[in-house]
C-alpha cells in the first residue's frame, strides 16, 4: 500500500486523542500534516485548544487552517503528537529528520503524553540505521564535529537547504551504526561543548500510532 495512504491512515487515529481544550504538542513531518489537514477542516470544533508546534512550518500550517498556536506560556501540555523517523521494540525514537529535533525534544518534555505517528516502515528492531540529527551552533562547528566523531560515529553534512534549524543552529547527521547502547551513545554526544540537543528520544514515548497495510496498530509503551 502506498506510503501516504498508511500514514494518513495513522493520522486519522490520531485525531481521536486531541482534547478540546488544553494545550495540543504538534509535530513536524510529513505524518504531521496529514493530522493537521484533518484538524483544519474541522477548525471550529478545536476553538479552546492551544496548539504548540514544535517548527516554524507546522506554526505556519496550523495557523494556515485556523487554529490557534502559541509557544510563549506557562503550563503542561496535555497531549504532544509527533512523527519519528525510526521507533524501536520500546518506543525509543531517532527524530530530528526535518532538524527540529530540539523543538521537538523540548515539547516532548513537558507533555503529559507523547503519542508518535508514522507509517510501518518506522519500525526497527534496533536503532541506528537512520543516521543520529545533531543540533550543534555554528561556533568552532567543525571542532564540534571532530569532537562529535570521537564518540565512535560518522558524521556528514547536510545540504544547505536542510542544514539549520528554526533556532539557526546547524543540524549534522551522526553515523553510529545499530546502537547497543542508546543512553550512552546520547549521554556522551551531549555532554560535548557546542552541542545543543541529541536526535535520541529515549522513554518519553506513551504510545505509537502506526499505519499498516492490514490497518492500524497502536503500540503501548507505559
């Protein structure tokens, strides 16, 4: 089945756990959009919610389709819905494919709930073969990057037009191979100067959302 179709599917899921007040952490990524197409068309129904987007893009999107949006308050937020580039057997993620990964951990962080939405193709046994996003400020950038690779990685640089992040920070990609360890492999990138945030979401998952040829599962996690 087409790509589009299962993540769709998975967004349409995703609806039923949107409050009707509250503060709502939404995502980026091509997942993402799916649910807030389906959440502009029925803009009037969210009219109490406070949508957090974790990008400039998905603030643009949600705005776009009528629907309230802030990122300057004090408060929990109920429920955050994101996408995830891949999700292992426990719900750990590598995010940050679209290099808004400290948005998206930060949002993450202060939600009640995280729920991941995404397609079958997300699912891994292990991860580490979507390389690990690296948010890192340009200052000594490469002296960053030497430091980075002594953690036991590749990294490589991105395309311009995919290489900063909202915060105007550079966004690299390190090659760990399948990770055995994801607390030290995170732990040890940043702790080095000059890294701002790691694309490793470790047990901050609540629940998957995931679009399958055969339907929907939704995975538990806590």
């Amino acid at each position: 089945m087409d790509e589009s179709v299962l993540k769709e599917k998975a967004a349409e899921k995703a609806l039923e756990y949107v409050p009707m007040d509250g503060l709502v952490g939404i995502g980026t990524g091509s997942t993402v959009k799916f649910l807030i197409k389906l959440l502009s068309e029925e803009c009037r129904k969210y009219s109490n919610v406070t949508f957090v987007p974790t990008s400039v893009e998905t603030m643009y999107l949600l705005n776009s389709g009528g629907l309230r949006t802030s990122t300057d308050f004090h408060g929990t937020i109920s429920i955050d819905i994101d996408g995830a580039d891949e999700i292992d057997p426990d719900g750990n993620l590598i995010k940050g494919g679209g290099a808004a990964l400290t948005r998206e951990k930060i949002v993450a962080a202060n939600s009640k709930r995280l729920i991941i939405v995404a397609d079958q193709s997300k699912l891994v046994q292990k991860l580490g073969k979507f390389k690990v996003p690296v948010e890192i400020i340009p200052f000594l950038a490469e002296q960053t990057i030497h430091n980075i690779e002594t953690q036991g990685c590749k990294v490589s640089r991105r395309s311009e037009n995919k290489n900063k992040s909202d915060n105007g920070n550079l966004v690299i990609d390190a090659d760990f191979g399948l990770i055995d360890d994801i607390q030290h492999t995170q732990a040890g990138v940043k702790m080095i100067p000059g890294v701002v945030e790691v694309g490793i979401f470790k047990g901050m998952t609540w629940k998957s959302i995931i679009g399958k040829d055969d339907g929907v599962d939704e995975i538990n996690y806590k």
